[in-house]
C-alpha cells in the first residue's frame, strides 16, 4: 500500500475503534445530550476532519458541489438532529469507498509502471568486431547487438546466432516461455532466459513494438473517452440537483404537513440527509475513469 492509502486505513481503523467505544460508553451510561455530541463529534474529526478540509477548500476555490461537500451536509444535518452516530457512519463509509478506490487506481497505475520496465535503456552493439553499449534510440537499422540471459531485448529483429527462450509474458501474456532460434523474429521487451544470441536490428526504436505499446498507453491516457467527458458534464449538473432537492425535501413536506411539530421537522430531515447520502455520485463519477485506466493497465 502507498503512503497515503496507509494513511486512510489508519484513520478507518482507529475511528472504527473509537466509534465502538463511543457506542458502548452511551449505551451502558445515561449521558446527557451534549455529552453524546461532545463524544461523537470526536470521533467524527478523526476520519471526518480530512473530508471537512477538503470541502472547505473546494468551496474556496468555487467548486462547491463535490462529494465532500455532500458528505459534509449529510453528516452535518445528522448531527443536527441528534443522530450522531449516523454522522459517524456516513463518513466512516465514505472513507471505506476512498480506499478502495484509492487501491484500484494504483494498481492500474502500477500496471503501466511496470509497462514503463519492459523497455532497457541501452544495448550492446558489435561496432569493429567489438561489443559497445550505447543507448537504444543510437542503434541504427541493420547493426547486430548481443543479448545476453537475463536481459530484454532492447530492439525488434531477427536471430543471427544463437538459440534461447524468450519469456514474452510482460507483452502477449503467455506464460509459457517460447524458443528462438536462428531466423526467428523476436521483439523488443522480451527477455532472454537461457542462451546468448546475436541479433540483427529490424526497426528503428520509435518504430520497436514496446515504443509503440509505451506511446498508445500514453495517448490513450491523455485522452478522455466520451463516456469520461459525459460523466463530468453530467456531474456537474447532478450534483447542484441533488443537493436543491434535498433542500426541498426537507423543508417543504413539513410545511404542508405539520410546521409546527418537531417530530415532522426531523423525520423530514433524515429523510433529505438519507436522500443526499444515496444520491453522492462518488461511485458514477470514479466508475468509468477508472474502468477506463484500469482497461489501459489491462
């Protein structure tokens, strides 16, 4: 795990922790209710606290309608009517969803990291009879270079001498190592398990098979889908009507029914912070880009 997703498990863990406690502690003792508050919203500030500073500085920055802000209202309103420990929960699974999001995109990103490894830097070209290592964008057309066991194949080309097996996994995903011999064709990014063999240079680099899987994961990766660009467009509007029919929720029920009674007041209000909880489009706005990434990686 990264840094920072050790840094929410923790959070997760110890506000779990405290919220048992929490729960126990009111539970066996009769506490009056700002004792309760007082208890809750401490427990709230540990995994809570990151999400509040988030919405905060978004707001600052005029982008007001995100999930933290959701998720701030939501728990806010519930500590306003006295369900504190649902305040508590709202936000303790909302930083469970974080995590798992957190952990799917970097292994996507590992994926490609990994992808990055499967071109060397340099190779050994035979110049005057000589083994010289020069970097890979030097070596020309028609050259012959050395791989030895244990290393990539820096160059796309053909077998001159030799024979070894390849283990092509990193790039056809077969496990199953394949044997080269003279005359074979092998790839750039296929590493050489058993023999040393001397090649004779096919493709320039730009043009080497791992070049050109490298430059369609960069331009794919720089380039939102349509469906990436229809979720962003639609976020944007959902989340503003999400929020003004929350509001309405739980204010207009009451006034048609009962303004006067507080019991209708507040069972109208869980209802509104119930429907912005459901209604966060954390879990619409990661899913393609990260469906998206995770194809990529793939």
């Amino acid at each position: 795990m990264t840094k920072q997703q050790r840094k929410i498990l923790i959070k997760i863990i110890i506000g779990a922790v405290l919220f048992a406690v929490g729960m126990v502690v009111t539970h066996l003792l009769t506490l009056p209710w700002w004792a309760e508050l007082l208890i809750f919203l401490a427990v709230y500030l540990v995994p809570g606290f990151s999400v509040l500073e988030k919405a905060v500085r978004n707001i600052a920055h005029g982008q007001v309608f995100d999930e933290n802000f959701l998720m701030t209202i939501a728990s806010i309103a519930a500590f306003a009517i006295g369900q504190y420990p649902e305040a508590v929960e709202v936000i303790l699974f909302y930083q469970v969803g974080e995590l798992f999001e957190k952990i799917a995109v970097g292994r996507s990103r590992q994926a490609v990291s990994d992808l990055l490894d499967l071109c060397p830097d340099e190779a050994t070209v035979l110049r005057d009879g000589k083994p010289e290592t020069v970097l890979v964008d030097e070596v020309e057309v028609g050259e012959h270079i050395l791989v030895r066991p244990g290393e990539k194949i820096p160059l796309d080309g053909t077998v001159l001498e030799g024979t070894t097996s390849l283990d092509t996994v990193a790039l056809t995903g077969e496990s199953v190592p394949r044997d080269a011999t003279v005359g074979d064709a092998v790839i750039s990014g296929c590493v050489n398990l058993t023999g040393l063999i001397r090649g004779q240079v096919t493709k320039p680099f730009g043009e080497s098979t791992v070049s050109k899987i490298l430059s369609l994961v960069e331009n794919a990766g720089e380039r939102k889908s349509r469906s990436e660009h229809f979720v962003t467009k639609f976020a944007r509007i959902y989340t503003p009507v999400v929020v003004i029919s929350a509001a309405l929720l739980a204010i207009i029920p009451p006034l048609v029914i009962d303004a006067g009674s507080f019991s209708v007041w507040s069972n109208w209000m869980y209802r509104a912070i119930s429907f912005l909880v459901i209604s966060c489009p954390c879990a619409l706005v990661i899913s393609v880009p990260l469906s998206f990434f995770g194809g990529i990686g793939g």
